[in-house]
C-alpha cells in the first residue's frame, strides 16, 4: 500500500529545478529530503535532476515499502495510477539491504516502467544495512 501521496504544481517544480541546476555537486537527497525522505538516489547530480523535472506540470511522489521483489508486490503496492498513465517521465529510487540484488532491481522497475510505458523511466537504487527483509520504492511521477 503507498504510505504517502505528495503533489508539487508546475510553479513549484520550477523553483525546485532551479534550486538544482547549477549546482554540479547536489546529489537527489535534496530532491528527496523537499519529501522529507532520508534516501538518496546514487549517479545523479542536480543537472539531471534539473533535466528531468524541466518542463513538467505536475510532480506527484509516491512511496512504497514491500517485503519481497515480486512483481505482484509492486503492483498491489499503490505505486501504478491509471490517473498517471501518461506521465512524461518516472525517477524510481529503490533501497535495499546489502543483499539485494541485480534481479531484486529488475523485477522491482519492469512492472514500474510497463505500466508508465509512454515516459521516460530513470532509477536508481541506495543500500541501507537496516532494511534486510523490504524494499523501499520512491517513485516521482512528472505529467
């Protein structure tokens, strides 16, 4: 089930990405902690941040949290909106234990980007030693 629903307008999308774009360093930990989230995604810097939120309308986060990486957990997990459907573009973070795996991050993101299949899909995923037993997935919708 998503534990939180949060939508930004278009005005605040453009204070946000200007908030990021020259900033070279910036990883999406600020991106995440507007959300007042702890995650951060890994090989993104505030230009790609800046380049995904640049012309977008509306910013919608969802957030989900599933013991196992089954498709059918993703999918009764909140994160697929028919409302969304035609997003522009997804930046999915996925955190994990140490133990997750390559096939734990496919599985997650293929049901993910199936279902928004008309946007462009970017994820990334952050280790946390406490979460050994469920998957975080932070999902930002851009219409």
């Amino acid at each position: 089930m998503a534990e939180k629903d949060i939508v930004l307008n278009e005005e605040q999308i453009k204070a946000l990405g200007w908030l990021m774009k020259d900033d070279q360093n910036v990883a999406v930990t600020r991106l995440l902690n507007c959300f007042s989230c702890k995650q951060a995604l890994i090989n993104l810097n505030g230009r790609d941040v800046w380049a995904f939120l640049n012309g977008g309308k509306k910013l919608t986060y969802k957030t989900a949290t599933i013991k196992k990486a089954r498709k059918k957990e993703v999918e009764k997990s909140g994160l697929l909106c028919d409302e969304f459907q035609n997003a522009k573009k997804c930046l999915i973070n996925i955190e994990g234990g140490y133990t997750m795996t390559l096939l734990d991050i496919d599985t997650m993101v293929r049901p993910i980007h199936k279902f928004y299949e008309n946007a462009d899909v970017i994820f990334g995923t952050s280790l946390n030693e406490y979460k050994e037993n469920e998957f975080q997935i932070d999902l930002f919708i851009l219409e």
